[in-house]
C-alpha cells in the first residue's frame, strides 16, 4: 500500500472544505441557472483551466491507446459528467447539507467495488462496516423509499452521484500511468462533450444571470472542479482510492456548516443520525483483523 506524504494530508483537508462549500455554491448558482448549464458550465470552464493549464506546461491529450481510452472515458463520465448533473438536480429540489451529507457513503460504495473491480480482500470488518453504513444511507433516504413520496428521487440522486465518484475512484487508481494534470485535464474533457448539446436541447445557452448565480458558476468551475481534479487525481495516484476517501469524513460536516451558517438550511435529526451510522460504518470497516 502506498504511504500517504505530506502533501497528500494537506491536499485532503483543503479538498474537504472546498468540496465541502461546493454545496453551497451550487445552490446560489441554481438562483439563476437550470441544474444541468449548473453541471455544464462547472465542467467545460474547468476542462478549459486545466487544459490551458497542461498546454502551458507542454503536455498534450494522450495519445490513442485503447486501453488507457478505455479508462479514460468512464473516468471523465463518472467523475463529472453523471455526478455533478445528478447533484445539481437533486440540489434543486433537496437543501444542500443532504447533498453534502450524501457524500459520505462514497467509501461505503468503495469497498464492495473494490472488492469486484481490484480483487481487494473483503474482510469480515469491511463487509460489517458497509452493512452497517448501508443503514445509515436508507435512513438518510428516509420513510420516502417505502411511500414513493416527491423528495425520494432528488435524494436517490445524490446518492446515485456518490456512487458514480466510487466507481471513478477506483477507475482512476487502476488507470494505466499517465500524468495527474493530463488525466484531469482529460477527463474533464470528456466530460463536458455530452453536457453542451443536452444543456443546449434542455436549458438553451446561457446568459449572465446576476452577480451571485454568475460568480458562483465560475467559482465552480475553477476551485471545485479544476483545481480539485487536480488534486484529487494526484491524491489517489499518490496514496490510492483508499486514502482519497478520506475526504468523505469531512465533506458532510463542512456541508452541514455552511449550509446552516451562511443559507440557514434546517436538518431533521434523522440526518445526522444517518451520517452517525454511515461513519461508525466506515470506522469499522478500516479496523485491522
């Protein structure tokens, strides 16, 4: 196993708490634009920053090899394109903090699949801790899963999105070796090709809508997305998916603060009750045998 250095330590609490207000941009760009120009514009001005990024630093997009394109193309569809169009969508119908929140079975969602995908041993504790965490997410869903009610979709949603990031960890970790500026680069890249003609048959082309929804969309293409990718690829490159996941400790807390604080969002205690299983889950699933 690689041993995580310093700068991956650092990189993971400065992801927490970007990725943790990311929530809360969102939500001030969805004042004046639909969730999927959100989605799309987060991810086409982040594929230009890193890509202008990597020219200026004389790194060009991969060349044509099948299996690098192989990963490279769920990577950037799991890794942008599904995850920030479920987020925005189910965020315009559910208060940030549950977006947030969400987020924390991400390494629940690691564990069987890289059990699946890498042939990473299951132990008794890791399939414990996922038990346990898979509880906290259908409490988090709430009684809506049982009654069908308007909120159960916008939150299988999120939770959908969370999932799309696991299966983007792992891929990401088994990536044949490319450079981490290259990779996000791409990725992004590939993301934002299906986003531009569904934005423009859904939503239409954008326009400045006002200065909180317009300086939000461009803050989220450039913190959240493309320095965050950055981050994020070299993090998982560095110390691997495991390691990564780290952050979903985090997120679910700066979540609840900044939606509390800065939007005055309410939570009903069935949440945090939730992300209590889910971390206990988490917990357990890294003790030693």
């Amino acid at each position: 196993m690689p041993t995580p250095t310093r700068r991956d330590w650092l990189s993971i609490l400065f992801l927490g708490v970007i990725w943790g207000g990311t929530f809360m941009v969102v939500s001030f760009a969805l004042q004046g634009y639909g969730p999927v120009t959100v989605a799309t514009a987060r991810v086409v001005l982040g594929a230009v920053a890193l890509a202008a990024l990597a020219a200026a630093m004389g790194r060009s997009l991969p060349a044509w090899d099948a299996r690098l394109w192989a990963y490279l193309v769920p990577i950037g569809l799991l890794g942008s394109t599904l995850p920030f169009t479920l987020l925005s969508w189910g965020q315009s119908h559910v208060p940030s903090a549950f977006a947030g929140l969400s987020m924390a079975s991400v390494p629940l969602f690691v564990l069987p699949l890289a059990y699946l995908l890498s042939a990473e041993t299951l132990t008794k504790h890791k399939a414990m801790g996922f038990g346990l965490g898979f509880i906290g997410t259908l409490i988090l869903l709430g009684p809506e899963i049982l009654t069908g009610g308007a909120l159960l979709m916008p939150r299988l949603a999120c939770i959908a999105a969370a999932l799309c990031y696991a299966f983007s960890s792992i891929l990401t970790r088994r990536c044949p070796k490319i450079d981490p500026i290259t990779l996000a680069a791409t990725s992004l890249v590939i993301g934002a090709i299906p986003l531009i003609p569904l934005m423009l048959l859904t939503e239409g082309f954008p326009t400045w809508q006002g200065t909180t929804p317009g300086t939000a969309i461009v803050l989220l293409g450039l913190i959240p997305t493309a320095l965050a990718a950055y981050l994020r690829v070299s993090v998982i490159r560095s110390a691997g998916s495991g390691f990564m996941t780290l952050t979903s400790y985090q997120v679910p807390v700066w979540s609840v603060i900044f939606g509390g604080l800065v939007l005055g969002e309410t939570l009903p205690l069935r949440f945090f009750a939730a992300l209590l299983l889910i971390l206990a889950g988490l917990l357990l699933s890294q003790r030693k045998p």
